[in-house]
C-alpha cells in the first residue's frame, strides 16, 4: 500500500513538472504563460489553431491549454 501510494505521488507530480516545464519552453518573459508572439519563436503555429487552445481566450497559453492542446499544437516546434 505505501508503495502504492508513492507512485501515485509520483505520477502526479511528475504530470505538473511536465506542464510547467512546457511553459517554461515558450514562457520567453518568464510571466508564467505562453502568448502567440512567444510561441511562434519556437513554433511554426497558425494563429487560428492558437486562438482555439486559448480556451479563455485572454490571449495566452496556460499550463492546462498547453497540455489540452499539444497535440496539435505543438507538432511543428523546434525540438
């Protein structure tokens, strides 16, 4: 059981160290969200597909739109 409940520890911390590590790929100002301008540093990413993962639509990326949105998103970045 305590085995367990370590790696579900883990697991989820691992999870959110790979979402603020996403941001902080893009985050060039270190403000702790991604907008189009930064991300297109990076990434070759239509404008439409950017104003669709920005689900609240304040004009940046948050960890959460980032990870919902990777998959399209994000496949035509700079390794």
């Amino acid at each position: 059981m305590k085995k367990l409940m370590v790696m579900a520890v883990l697991a989820t911390s691992s999870a959110s160290a790979l979402a603020v590590d996403r941001v902080a790929r893009f985050d060039l100002n270190t403000d702790g969200k991604v907008s189009y301008e930064e991300l297109t540093k990076s990434c070759d990413v239509r404008k439409s597909l950017f104003e669709i993962a920005d689900k609240n639509e304040d004009g940046f990326l948050s960890n959460k739109e980032l990870r919902d949105s990777k998959s399209y998103l994000l496949s035509n970045c700079k390794k």
